[in-house]
C-alpha cells in the first residue's frame, strides 16, 4: 500500500476522486454520469494538446506556440469551410493536421539546426502564428453562419454514448500510449529527455529525436484547431489565448518533468481530467475566470515543486577519501 501512494497516477487518482466528492457535497448533480461525461468531453481538447506537449517536454524542450498554432491552424479550417462548404471534413482535418505539424516542424528545425533555446523558439514563433492570423484575416471574425453544418456537427455527433470529440481524444491517447512504449522513436523520446549525451552514444540523434516531438505536438495541436472551431462555431485572432498555461499545468500535475525524461501518457490524462475537473466546477461556485487563472498557476508552482523534490536523488560518492594505513 504504501508503494502505491508513492506512484504519482495513484495520487492523482484519489485527488480526483477526493475533489469530485467535495465538489457533490455541495451540489450532488456534479458526480451524475451525464455530467462526469460533460467534463471529460469539456478536457478533450487538453488532453490532445497535453499529449503533444508531453512529447516536447520528455526530450529536455517546451512548446509555448501550441495555443497559437491551434488558433492559426483553426482558422484556416474555418476559412476552408466557409470558402468551399463541399470540401470534406476528413480532408480539411488532414490538411489542418497537416499545417499544424508544418508549423511544429519550424519549431523543431530552429531548436534542431540552429540551437536555439526551445523556450524562445516558441516564443517567437506564438508571435508569428498570432500575427498570421490576423494577415489572414485582417482581424475579422468566421462565425456560426459561414460555417457548414457538417463542420460544426462532428465533435458533437454522438457515437455508442459519446459525441465524437470525446472518442477522438480516446483514440489519441491510445495512439500515443503505443508510439511512447512499442515504438523506437517514443522510447528514444525518454533517453533524450533522462541523458542526451548517453544517447548520442546508443546512435539516437538527438535534434532528430527532438524534431519529431515537435512536428507531434503541431500535428495534435492542428487537429485541436479544428476541433475547437467547429465545437464553439467561431474563429478569431485570440482563439484559446493564454491556453498554454492550461496546457503545460495539465504535463506538470501529472507528473510530467520539466527536466525531461520522466512521465507517462496516464500521468498527463490525469493532470488534464484534474485541471477540468477544478474549471467546471470554479464556475459553479462563482469563482470568477481572473481567479481561475491565478489558481492554475498556483497550482503548476506546487506541481514543479512536488515534482522536484520527488525527483531529487542523492548523489553517488565515486571518489572514498583513502583509508589511512
């Protein structure tokens, strides 16, 4: 039992259920299987970008332009749609997942051939993506009306009990489990983020390694895009503005180490279906959004704190001050 609670997904298991059982105290309807079905449907956005995010930071780097690049490549999915409304929806998910891992892919190449620091990397590039938006758009809005009704019926269309954005997101967990655990590149993933110098020694390419988590969380991130437009049936410049935060607490909760190498697809579904747990219920106790904002980055500080103190090892003695004679 007590190695149980010392596993980080156990933790937060019990924390959930513990902050599930407070929140029906007060009102009892929250814990209904109805409703427990709308929050995990309301975090399935996050824990697709939280996958993707988990991928980037597990090889030592970070991605702070998934919120842009979801908004950049939403928009274009909603430009397509009202420009040519006969254009399949599985094609314009695939152009869009296909923009979105372009857009990742420029991230990679920077940290990858040039040895730019990941953090400004993405930076610069949430700025660039925020600003192609609005050279698109000229700042105007795509709303309800201009979209088709089978581009805004898909996450919602219900299927064996669930609408469709929820399987999605089941399907890319479950995707991502497989590519981190049977899958050369998912293991090389870990070696990168735990030792990249040993790495180098084992033939793993290191920037190569580092490229391809990249051009994963801008693939996901593309397919957030169009699903985040097509749920809420608009798209504009400041499409998930600030959603970073959300993204990057979801990685750190669940376990996720910033100094790479460490965490788990479970750990990062965790950490989401922990932060929506705690945003569908803020609302309903009347906690305003400037509030919600301050709790989630309390809560990633405390996070990287447990975090760090869990990972701190001590160090091994290889020099013994010599035995006097």
């Amino acid at each position: 039992m007590a190695k149980l609670l010392k596993n980080r997904e156990v933790l937060l298991v019990i924390a959930i259920i513990a902050l599930v059982f407070l929140i029906a105290l007060r009102f009892p309807g929250f814990v209904a299987p109805a409703n427990l079905a709308r929050v995990y449907n309301d975090t399935s956005i996050l824990i697709i970008l939280a996958l993707g995010q988990m991928a980037v930071i597990l090889t030592r780097c970070i991605d702070l332009s998934m919120a842009a690049n979801l908004a950049l490549s939403g928009m274009v999915a909603a430009m397509i749609n009202a420009a040519f409304p006969g254009v399949p929806i599985p094609l314009v998910i695939l152009a869009v997942v296909a923009l979105g891992a372009a857009l990742g892919s420029v991230n990679g190449l920077l940290v990858w051939k040039l040895d730019i620091p990941p953090i400004v990397v993405t930076l610069g590039t949430l700025t660039i993506y925020r600003g192609l938006i609005f050279l698109l758009t000229n700042g105007a809005w795509i709303n309800a009306h201009q979209m088709s009704d089978a581009f805004k019926a898909l996450p919602r269309t219900p299927l064996i009990g669930f609408p469709v954005l929820s399987w999605l997101s089941v399907l890319a967990i479950a995707a991502v489990y497989l590519l981190m655990t049977r899958t050369p590149v998912g293991r090389a993933f870990f070696a990168v983020g735990g030792n990249p110098h040993a790495a180098v020694y084992t033939g793993i390419d290191v920037g190569r390694t580092r490229f391809l988590a990249y051009c994963l969380s801008g693939g996901l991130a593309g397919l957030a895009g169009y699903l985040w437009v097509s749920r809420y049936a608009v798209a504009y410049v400041d499409i998930a503005a600030g959603f970073e935060l959300d993204i990057i607490a979801a990685c750190v909760i669940g376990g996720i180490s910033i100094a790479g190498g460490i965490g788990s697809v479970g750990g990062a579904v965790l950490g989401c279906l922990f932060l929506g747990v705690i945003k569908n219920a803020l609302p309903v106790i009347n906690i305003s959004p400037f509030a919600q904002l301050a709790i989630s980055g309390t809560v990633i500080i405390i996070a990287v704190a447990v975090n760090a103190r869990t990972e701190k090892r001590k160090g091994r003695v290889i020099l013994k001050k010599a035995e006097a004679v």
